[in-house]
C-alpha cells in the first residue's frame, strides 16, 4: 500500500512534467525557474537543518564504544572503534562515512528451533548494496560535471574512459549507471521482499528509492535509447551557470523529464530522510572521543536539582547509627 | 524463581515468528500480555521524590487516570527535550529504515514482537514527533507516517519502553549510530510527566534517595551487613579481616552497589573486595550514606540520575577521601564514566587517582577521579603485587558475560578477561557475535528484572541464554561470570530456565578462591563453601 503512495506520487511528477512541456510549453518553468528554486531550496534546506541540529547542544558525552578504552599502558586501545583522541574520532568518522563501517557488521539472526540453537550469519548484502549505490551515485555526478564545464577537464575525461572501461555498445555504457540502477533496483526490493523491512516501510521510503530509480532510468534512456540534443542540454545548462539562461528550443521531452525528477529531489532532500547525509556527521554516539572519565563533559543546561544531603540523612539516623557505633557529625 | 501456575516451557518459548502481521503497526492494537509488562510505581515513593501524578493504578486497568492536560504535558515535554538534546532531535530525523537494527535486539529475537525491532520501536515515539513536531508530518498526517498521540499511544509507549532494557546493542549496528537507549530514555521522562513509571524503578530510587541505597539498607544493617561478610571472609581465610565505615580521612573511598551486600551470588564478590583490600593493606572505607553504586534513576530521568548520583561526590568531600573505586556493575558504570563528572562536577576536591600500591596513575580517570575494580586489579596482577592460586577455581570451567554497559559505553572488554585469566584455569570465549561490543543483554537490565515481567525476560535473555548453552555443552561451561549486580540478580533464574547446571558468579568472587592470603589456613572449600577440585580428589583417594 505504502509503495503504491509512492508510485503515485512518482505517476503525479512525470505527468506534471509532460503536460506542463508538451502540452503547455512551460520550458522555462521546467528548464531554468524550477532548476534554480530546487538548488536554492536545497542549499538553504541543508543548512538550515544542520544548523537546527548544531543548535540544540550535547549535554552527555556518549559515545558508542565498540573497542577497547584506553585505561592502562599495556592494555591495546582501540582508537577507531573507541577513540581516545581526534585524530581517533576523525578516522572513525570517515570509516563510517566513506566505508559504512557499522553496516559492515550486520548480521542476520537464524532461529533452529530443532536444535534450540541461534546462530548470527553474516549478512553484507545491504551493505554491499548501500556502497554501490552511494558510490556509483557519486560517479555518476561526477561524470556529470562535462555538462557544467567548459573545457571539459582532463579527469573527467579519465573519469569517463574508465566507466566505459569494457567499451560495451555504442555508446559505450557506462558501468556506474548499470550499477546504480541495479543497487538500486536491490534496495527496493529488498524493502518489499523482507517482510520486516516491508513491515517498517513508510510511502516516503519507497518514494526516495523510486525518485532515485526514476531519475537513473531516465538518464539511461535518453543516453542509449531516446536520445536528445546533447549539445543543446549543455547550452541550457552553461546558460543556467552563467546566469544568462535561454532555453534552445527542441531538446526533447525526456530530458525534462529526467531535470524535474531532479528538481523534486533535491528540493525534497533536506526535508527527507535522505539528510542523514548531513546528519551522520553530528550523531553523538560517534563522533565524540570515549575520554569521558579523562576529560570533564560540560552540559550547557545543567541545573541544580533536590538532593539529599548528609547532614538530612544523619538527622534521620542520627541514633540507630549512634547506637551501632557508626561515627556521626553531630552528637 | 516463582513461575506462574502455567509455567512458562523452553520449548513453548522457542516457537517464535519472526515474520509480521500483514496489518500495518500503526493499525495493530496493545496486547499486554501477562508476564511481559511490570507494575506500576508505588504512590508513595512518587510522592516521597515529588514527582507528578501520584496514584493507584495498574498498567492493566482502563482508565489510567492521566492528569488532564497530558496531552500538553508531553508535547510540552517533547518540544522541551527537542531542544536540550542533540540526540533526541537527531535521531528523531535521520533514520532511514534500512533494517539493519532489525534483529539485533534480544527483545526481538526472543519473542518476534515486531514493535520490538528497535527502529519500530523508536517509530512509537517518531509518529508521534512527525505529527506535531513537522510541517510533513502536519500537512499529510499517515501518509507522512504520522499519527495522533492518544491514551493508546501512551499505553504503547509504557509497554514498548518498558521492554528495551538500553543495552545499546542496535547503536553498534546502526550506520548512523541511532541509540534506541537515547530514545527509550527520552520516552521514559515524558512517561514520567504523566506518572506512568514502574514500580521497580521508583521503588529502589525512592529507598536509594532516603537511605542511600536501593534495597532501602539503613546505615546501622549496612554496617551488620559488611561485618558480617568480613566475619565470614575471615573465617575463610583464617585472617582477622576489620572493613571501615564511614571513617575520615581514609585514602580512597569504595562504592559497590547495594545487591553485592544483599544479594546472591553478588555477595561472594563482596567478600573477594574485602579480602583483596585486607590483603594490600588498602587505607580505604565504607560509605553507608553513599551505600550505593547503581543509579535507578538512570532508568526513570536524567534529573533523577542526577539526584541520587550527587551523594557519591558529596561524600567523598566529607569525608576527605583522595580519590574514589567503584565495584562491579554495569549501569553503575555507564553512569560513572559518562555522566557523573557532567552532573555533580567538577570533582576538583579529589586527586587524580594513584593506586598506593603499585604508583599507577589511572590516567584514564583524571577528571572523574573514579576507578573500575577491575582496572585497579589487573593493574596489581600486572605488577605482580597479589599471589594467586588459579588451580583454586579449578572445579569452575568459566565463560564471562560482556555487561551492555561496561562493553558499549566504556569499552571496558581486557581488564576484566585479564584478571579471570589470572585467577583460573579455564576459561571459554562464547561465539564471536555474542561478546564484547555485540554482547546481548541479559534480558532484565534498566529496571526490568522484576518477577510479575518474568516471561519478557526469559524471552528477552534468550540470545545470551543461547550463548552460554554453546559453551556448556561445546566445554561444559559451568561458571557464567559478569560484572554487573543486575546480571548476577537476574542471568541465574535465566540459566535455570534455558541452561541448567550453569552458575552465575562476579570476577572478584574468582579472585577470592584465588588470592593467596598472609598467613591464610589451607583452604579446602571455596567462597561459596564448595569443595575444590584438589580437595574433592583427595577425599576420592581415601
């Protein structure tokens, strides 16, 4: 149910779209206004996020420890998994960012009820899958800077050559995009298939994977199937950079198609899920040093509260521990 | 152990259904059922720490008698918290739902409930977030993944936070390093607002607030109690063993929670302390004011946390001790490593802690000043300042059980296999996956070990019941050793239920059979007065 939601959100987006160029011929809506609102919404949702995140202070330090403190000299400290300085927080972190380093432990638990045992396989398909379609994802952005530059520069090129390493068809396929489609293709059926994972699905999880799908398959189409103009997309989008936009007249339905799915994700972004992007990097149980009996935590909020005082508790024993022998401050 | 009429059957138990209804979880009714919920707070101990909405009534009744403006009350509550913890906000805002955290909770392992995956679990409270706390969530309600807060979603949350047991294990897997335990906590003080606490909490933090320890222990029993164990230890060891109390000027102060006096098998532990403090010749006393390590308010608000937290310091003052030790426990040491210094701070009246013995400075707790028992053994082991006797622990074939929070709070994973190491012969690691940073909980942590929520615990102690049964049959395992008072509470009804013939014991208990004292008489039996191993064969010869 929560995937047909989405689905029909995606139907809504690609029929505002085509209506809106063919019908309408709305071009500049589509090919330079809503390009320009979705970056500015963007940046400025990105940042306004992080800085209501930065915002509400840490009052503990609470760092998830998965490896040994540092206490005694001859006892092996582990300072990625429980740093003990910076320099150990700022390799954690990257591990975290750039390798997934926690997903990298999942595990996938095995009930034998025969056996009355439980046994924890391992299981490095979603982490598998999340690497691919982050990086491939990343690729392919890259490789998208040849639209944004002029001259094209000399690694992008490289870029390129390697993507289309194997020189399979013409034109040669790129690699990252069979790679993300297929990752992503993974990650969406996988939320369908697991039926826990289904069970925890909201329409916005399906919505962000098909958004992303949209805008690969769209992208793939218009390379090796319905093709447009490239030289009129760059002119478009050089035109976009510059601030002097035009739009060159006859570029072709799918590439608006493909820009307004971009559009929609990027505007979406900062108010979606898909923040954890930014969000990873504040998470306190990751990002603090594990030196809390070493170093004093400060809670910016901390405020007196009601205790009780020795002197309250002596008055109330004051005489069973008299009688006991117990030393007291007040005969 | 007292078991329902129906007792509860491993076998029975085991029958788990790990696959979810089809029915959305947002249209699943509460069923609260008997065995896997705990009574509510007593009346009077609400009143004695004047926390809101005292009153008769149970988690089964109808009307939950809420005050009247609850609703406000927690959003208040909520938008409150939103903005004192980076946490909360955070967490609230990131997930993805990728699923890894899944199973990785022993709550969901051992009974299926899917509201126990933790990230379902944390949806309980991310609805309600998304409903009043975003323009999403405002504008498109459900299809946003919102819903109304109601008296139901109150009773959800009481059920559901009062079955996580903030072991953290989930933060360890999450790639954003989402803390369940942050979230339960947070739940458990709006709760809280409304006086919809359990009894098992506030009970102990009410005793802990008047008393100065959990089991309500007035200072003249405290001082029976320790006496009464040094009599014991020293007619062990056949050495005249006099434990002070309460007495000024003392080097170091020593803090243990209050089960270690009280309870079994903590007490075999606490004679290990008294006698390896007699045997170094430790200058050290005991507090009957600050008579308790463990912290329940840990389990109910960070202010409450803070209250009963505040006497350790404050005794330390008075009694013009240089720095502080702790004993084995679990959520006694979360609290001490990560939240003692931040609230009753600086302890700048205290030194950096040196131990007397061996002139280790403890580095590692210059700004707490407090230090792990664990860590001021090993370090006397390391200099070789103790003699042991491991082949004294001989007829204990021993596993050790990673307390959630020493493991994913403080990283606290060689000191303790060191010194069990150095104490006994036998010693086996359970599988990979189930210590260290990924150990399972025991099922009964953060104030849940209590009897009424029996069947909860069973299930919720399962994946470390299951651990422990490898190792028993793999190497006839017959010692389960921790470092916390919860576990050596609540892991030996477990292991009668999953594991029979296995004993639960502390690390100190196997440095009692172990340590070699001065002028010691021979010892034949061990601290629990059970024949050892040597003393066994020799009897077998004659």
């Amino acid at each position: 149910m929560n995937l047909l939601y989405s689905l029909a959100g995606m139907a809504v987006l690609v029929l505002v779209v085509s209506v809106g160029v063919e019908t309408a011929g709305l071009y500049r809506l589509f090919g330079v206004v809503l390009p320009y609102a979705a970056v500015a919404v963007f940046v400025s949702g990105i940042v306004y996020r992080v800085l209501k995140w930065a915002a509400v202070p840490v009052p503990f330090h609470i760092p998830t420890t998965c490896g040994q403190q540092k206490s005694l000299p001859w006892i092996k400290a582990n300072n990625l998994e429980s740093p003990y300085n910076s320099l150990g927080v700022v390799a954690r972190m990257a591990l975290e960012v750039l390798a997934f380093r926690s997903l990298f432990r999942n595990t996938k638990v095995d009930l034998r009820s025969e056996e009355q045992r439980i046994v924890y396989g391992n299981s490095k398909y979603l982490w598998l899958a999340a690497l691919a379609f982050h990086y491939s994802f990343l690729v392919v952005l890259v490789r998208h800077l040849r639209f944004f530059t002029e001259p094209v520069p000399f690694v992008i090129g490289i870029l390129q050559d390697l993507d289309g390493f194997f020189q399979i068809g013409v034109p040669t396929v790129y690699l990252t995009g069979v790679v993300l489609a297929a990752a992503l293709a993974y990650l969406l059926l996988r939320r369908l298939a697991d039926p826990k994972v289904r069970y925890i699905s909201l329409p916005a999880d399906y919505f962000a994977l098909l958004l992303l799908l949209g805008i690969a398959l769209s992208g793939i189409l218009m390379r090796y199937f319905v093709k447009v103009d490239i030289v009129k997309v760059k002119e478009l989008v050089m035109g976009l950079l510059r601030f002097e936009p035009s739009v060159p007249a006859g570029i072709g339905l799918i590439f608006y198609i493909h820009l307004f799915l971009v559009c929609a994700l990027i505007a979406y972004f900062p108010f979606s899920k898909l923040v954890h992007m930014a969000g990873v990097f504040l998470s306190p149980t990751r990002n603090l040093t594990n030196t809390s009996r070493m170093r004093r935590h400060v809670n910016p909020w901390n405020y007196p509260v009601k205790v009780h005082t020795y002197e309250e508790w002596e008055d109330e024993f004051r005489d069973k521990m008299k009688a006991a022998g117990l030393p007291v401050e007040r005969e | 152990m007292t078991m329902s009429e129906k007792a509860l059957r491993p076998e029975e138990v085991l029958r788990i259904e790990y696959t979810p209804p089809r029915k959305g979880w947002m249209d699943q009714p509460l069923h609260m059922k008997k065995g896997t919920f705990c009574y509510s707070g007593g009346a009077k101990y609400l009143e004695y720490l004047g926390l809101p909405n005292p009153r008769e009534w149970q988690p089964t009744d109808e009307d939950w008698k809420l005050p009247k403006n609850w609703k406000e009350i927690i959003l208040e509550g909520m938008k409150d918290r939103l903005g004192k913890f980076r946490s909360f906000k955070l967490f609230m805002d990131i997930c993805v739902r990728c699923g890894a955290c899944a199973d990785k909770c022993h709550f969901f392992i051992g009974s299926g409930d899917p509201k126990n995956m933790p990230v379902l679990r944390a949806e309980l409270l991310r609805s309600v977030y998304r409903r009043y706390f975003t323009t999403a969530g405002r504008l498109f309600g459900r299809l946003a993944g919102a819903r109304d807060l109601t008296e139901e979603v109150i009773k959800e949350w009481f059920y559901y936070f009062y079955q996580c047991t903030e072991c953290r294990r989930c933060s360890v897997y999450c790639p954003y390093g989402i803390d369940t335990c942050e979230i339960t906590m947070m739940a458990r003080e709006l709760l809280n607002l409304i006086g919809c606490n359990i009894n098992w909490v506030i009970e102990p933090a009410g005793k802990c607030f008047r008393t100065g320890n959990h089991l309500g222990i007035e200072p003249h029993a405290f001082k029976d109690s320790i006496e009464f164990a040094a009599d014991e230890a020293s007619e062990i060891t056949g050495v005249k063993i006099e434990p002070s109390i309460n007495r000024k000027g003392a080097e170091i102060l020593f803090v243990t929670p209050s089960a270690d006096y009280f309870g079994s098998p903590h007490y075999y532990t606490l004679l290990g302390y008294l006698m390896l403090f007699h045997e170094i010749g430790l200058d050290y006393t005991w507090s009957a004011y600050a008579s308790e390590g463990g912290n329940f308010g840990l389990f109910n608000s960070h202010e409450m946390l803070k209250r009963l937290n505040a006497k350790i310091y404050a005794e330390a003052k008075r009694l013009g001790v240089k720095w502080i030790l702790g004993g084995e426990c679990g959520h006694m040491w979360r609290v001490i490593h990560q939240y003692m210094d931040t609230l009753n701070g600086p302890a700048d009246f205290l030194e950096v802690p040196v131990s007397p013995i061996t002139g280790t400075r403890f580095e590692n707790a210059a700004s707490t000043k407090m230090v792990h028992i664990c860590e001021f053994t090993s370090d006397l082991i390391k200099n070789n300042k103790i003699k042991l006797d491991p082949s004294r622990n001989d007829h204990w074939r021993v596993t050790f059980h990673d307390s959630c929070n020493p493991a994913r709070a403080m990283g606290f994973f060689e000191e303790p296999r060191f010194v069990i190491k150095n104490v006994c012969n036998n010693f086996f690691e359970m599988p990979e996956n189930t210590i260290r940073e990924h150990t399972f909980c025991c099922g009964s942590g953060s104030g849940l070990g209590t009897d009424e929520n029996l069947e909860a615990r069973m299930r919720g102690g399962l994946p470390r019941a299951n651990a422990v049964k490898y190792v028993h049959e793999k190497h006839g395992v017959n010692l389960l050793t921790c470092i916390c008072a919860i576990d050596k509470a609540t892991l030996p009804p477990l292991m009668e239920f999953w594991v029979p013939g296995v004993e639960v014991g502390g690390i100190h208990e196997l440095v009692a059979n172990a340590l070699v004292m001065e002028g010691e008489r021979e010892r034949t039996v061990d601290v629990r007065g059970e024949p050892l191993l040597k003393a066994k064969e020799g009897s077998g010869n004659v």
